[in-house]
C-alpha cells in the first residue's frame, strides 16, 4: 500500500529536549516536504527535498533541521525544542512537485513544555 | 509573493443543503497549479482535485464540484445536498515556483465545514 508513514503520532516532551520526527515514503517520489498547521494559519512549510541531498528552507525553517540520506526517509530534527514548535507536523511526498498532489502522512502532534 | 485566501473561516449549515467554499489566490505565475484538499476530524489529509491554470472547465465529481474562474482568480468548491460524513477542515493550495524547476504549495487557512443533522 502507497503510503507515507510519519512517528510518533503523538509527543509530549519538554524544553530543550533534542527530538527527531521520522518520516518515509515508499512510493519512490523525489519530492518530500514537512508542514506545520496552526490553527487560522492554515499549513506552513518547514523544510523540503527536491532528491537525496538536495534540501532547503520553507517559510517557517528556524529551530528545525532535516537531512535527506536516502530517498525515501526524511526526518524532521528539533535540536532544542521550544513551547511555540507546540503543533500538528505533517510530512508529503509526491513524484514531481507543483503539478502533482501530495500524499500526506498521518501527522505528528508534538505538544512542548 | 503567491497567497492563497479562504475568508470562511467556519461554515455551518443544516444537511442536504448546498455550500460553496470559496478560494481567491494571488500568483505572478502564468502556469500554476490549484489544489483543494480535506481534513476530516481524524486528521489525515485528502487529495481531492487538481487544477492546472490553463484549464478552465469546471468539474463535477459526484457531489463535488469546482469552479474556476482565472478572471477573478478564484477556485470555489461546492458542495451539493451535503452529508454529515462532509463535515471537515478545507483546505485550497497553489502551487507556487520558487527556483529552477522547484515549486511548493501555499495553503489558505482552511474552512471549518460542519453539516448539522
């Protein structure tokens, strides 16, 4: 089954504590992407990859790092978490980007004390 | 910069009734790509059209359909006879060129549908 698989589901941690969100794909798609969702702010993206090795920075990068080491894993890294990265993460992969629809992992609900 | 506004930000209403979702965008592109997505209450996000800027014909899926206007830059979705099983976050993306054969997708805020029994 195609899918996009992202964990943990849910977190609760605390400040300053390193935590990483793992995420892969088994669709072979080149494009990977992780957003935020805020309530009222819609979904924001974080980081993404156009291939293996390629990355860059979304619209919301600060306090957040990925690495894309093999194609189908993408990795969302928090080296020290704070209470505003309180949100619902959602990694996406797609084939190609822009003309082609995302497929979404479940979401990850990262609650920071 | 490319901007994607849903102004409804909650929407209620009474099934079987019909409910348009509006989306207006903002893009420089002259080839984009138009995107409405959905969340229901479980949370995952579902695909649900996409649109590319030279293809204006509005489409029908079942109870679905999409209208897009380039005009008015505005790509509306409807809901006919509404079910409660509809009830969910809206979501309409653009697909925004960044570099070189590089795009991401800008999101609205999303629209809050709830389908009262």
């Amino acid at each position: 089954e195609a899918q996009v698989t992202q964990n943990p589901r849910y977190l609760i941690t605390v400040t300053g504590k390193k935590l990483t969100v793992t995420c892969s794909q088994n669709m072979n798609h080149e494009y990977m992407s992780w957003y935020r969702q805020d309530p009222g702010l819609g979904l924001r993206q974080i980081y993404y990859s156009m291939n293996v090795e390629v990355t860059d920075k979304g619209d919301v990068p600060e306090g957040y790092k990925v690495s894309r080491k093999e194609k189908r894993n993408f990795p969302l890294i928090l080296e020290s978490p704070s209470p505003n990265q309180t949100s619902l993460y959602f990694c996406a992969s797609s084939l190609r980007v822009g003309n082609q629809p995302q497929h979404f992992g479940d979401g990850t609900r990262l609650s920071i004390l | 910069a490319q901007k994607v506004t849903q102004a409804q930000t909650e929407i209620s209403v009474v099934e079987k009734e019909d409910v348009t979702l509006d989306c207006v965008y903002e893009t420089r592109d002259t080839t984009y790509y138009l995107f409405w997505y959905k969340q229901p209450p479980s949370g995952e996000l579902v695909f649900l059209i996409r649109r590319n800027s030279f293809d204006e014909q509005n489409e029908i899926s079942g109870r679905y359909s999409w209208n897009f206007q380039k005009s008015t830059s505005s790509f509306n979705f409807t809901i006919t006879a509404s079910q409660v099983v509809d009830s969910a976050v809206y979501f309409c993306a653009l697909s925004e060129y960044i570099i070189q054969g590089a795009q991401k997708l800008v999101f609205g805020q999303g629209t809050r549908l709830t389908i009262n029994p």
